[in-house]
C-alpha cells in the first residue's frame, strides 16, 4: 500500500504530553504504512530534532512503544518498527480512553468522505475500480487478521480520495487515514465489524463503477453510520462476566 512517509513531519500537538503526542504519531505511521514491519527509525537526534520536541521527551515516547511490542530498541543499532506488530491488540487497549477522539474523527468522516466518493464517480479509472477490486479480495490466510483488514481499509479509503483526481482531496484522503486510525482499530477487531466493513466497500465501489456520483455518495454515507455504530457498540459492550 502506498503510502505517505511522514515519518519526520512536524508533530501535530493535541493537548496530551509530549510523549502521548509522539506515541500516537508513531502509532499512526504504523498503521497507515509510513512505517512498515522491519522499518528503521531516524537516529534519536535527528527524529526529536524533525519533530520539535526534546529528546528525553522522545526517549520517553520510544520506551513505551517498546513496551507495547510496536517498536524495538537497541544500542548501537537505534529503533526499528517491530517485525511482529499486534496492531489492533495494541492499539484498541490504548484508546479505550479517546471517547471525543473517535467521535470527532467520525463526524469529520462523515462531512467529507461522501463528497469526495461522488466526484471519484466522475473521474474513476478502470485501472482504479480494479485496485479497489483487489482490495476487496485479500489472500486467504488474511481474511481473520484484523491488522491487514485495517490496512486494506485504510487503503480503499486513500484510493477513493486519490480517484477524485483533485490533488487536494487526494491529500486530505491520505491525512483523514493517518487522523482516523483509532476508530478503524474498533471497526476490524471482531469478524462482524469486518463483514460490516467489506459489504459497505462492495457497495462503494459498486456505485463507483456504475459512474453514479449520488449512488457512491448515499453508499459511504451508509457504511460510515454502520462503521460508526460498530465502534460505540465496541466502546460501550460490558466485559463478559466469568
């Protein structure tokens, strides 16, 4: 999947420590393939000085995401993304907490990605209906993997944007996937959620063939509401008592 590399882009403040806001970049990267498997970090002084923070604050960030298994760390070496990454695990224990998080990435979702899925019903190649395709049929070994199921997601998504053929939208497609991450962890965790998020796919894309800039437009304004409806129940189900 294609991807952006931000890896060293100006750290975008959100209120929470300096450490919280480099966890969460890094955590971003990952999932939407900045970074992938394997990837080596930019030396420690180097990344803190690309995204403005100290480097204690950095050394802070880079330990807790050794502890959460999504980074490696050695000496003499520096920090590599880890070859294992238990994306949805990792990620969905850690925003347990981000109630207004979600529901601003939703609403923002929302406003935007329905306009930007009927002009691609415009402008889409046959060459894009068939990525998308692609997308939507992932290797058998993958269909219960909740990591890959967020990254085809995120990639659907960013190919929609980049089929509206306007730059700008295109870009604004690809940082919504970087801002939304959080939801999509909830959305992927369990087969239900998947399904829901395949079928609203399939319809997307259906109406993107058909060229039926209302169609695709009503289609992804649906799948958002269910996917939206999917992260509250996850967020709001009582643990199982033993």
């Amino acid at each position: 999947m294609a991807a952006p590399d931000s890896s060293s882009a100006p750290l975008a403040r959100t209120g929470a420590t300096v450490a919280d806001d480099v966890v969460r970049h890094v955590e971003r990267l990952i999932v939407t393939g900045a970074l992938a498997s394997g990837d080596r970090l930019p030396a420690e002084r180097t990344l803190a000085q690309d995204l403005g923070v100290s480097r204690a604050a950095l050394r802070e960030a880079l330990g807790r995401l050794e502890t959460s298994g999504l980074v490696v760390r050695r000496h003499g070496s520096g920090s590599r993304v880890s070859r294992e990454v238990p994306l949805s695990a990792t990620l969905a224990a850690r925003l347990a907490h981000a109630e207004d998080d979600l529901d601003h990435s939703a609403e923002f979702r929302e406003a935007i990605e329905p306009q930007i899925a009927r002009l691609a019903a415009a402008r889409i190649t046959g060459e894009e209906c068939a990525r998308l395709r692609e997308l939507l049929s992932p290797p058998a070994d993958e269909d219960d993997d909740p990591d890959q199921s967020i990254r085809r997601d995120v990639a659907f998504h960013v190919a929609v944007a980049r089929a509206s053929g306007n730059p700008l939208l295109s870009a604004l497609g690809e940082l919504t996937a970087s801002w939304t991450v959080e939801g999509r962890v909830y959305s992927h965790l369990e087969d239900e959620g998947r399904r829901i998020s395949h079928d609203g796919h399939t319809r997307v894309l259906d109406a993107l063939e058909a060229g039926d800039g209302d169609a695709a437009a009503a289609a992804m304004a649906t799948h958002l509401a269910e996917i939206r409806a999917i992260i509250y129940a996850s967020r709001h189900t009582p643990p199982v008592q033993s």
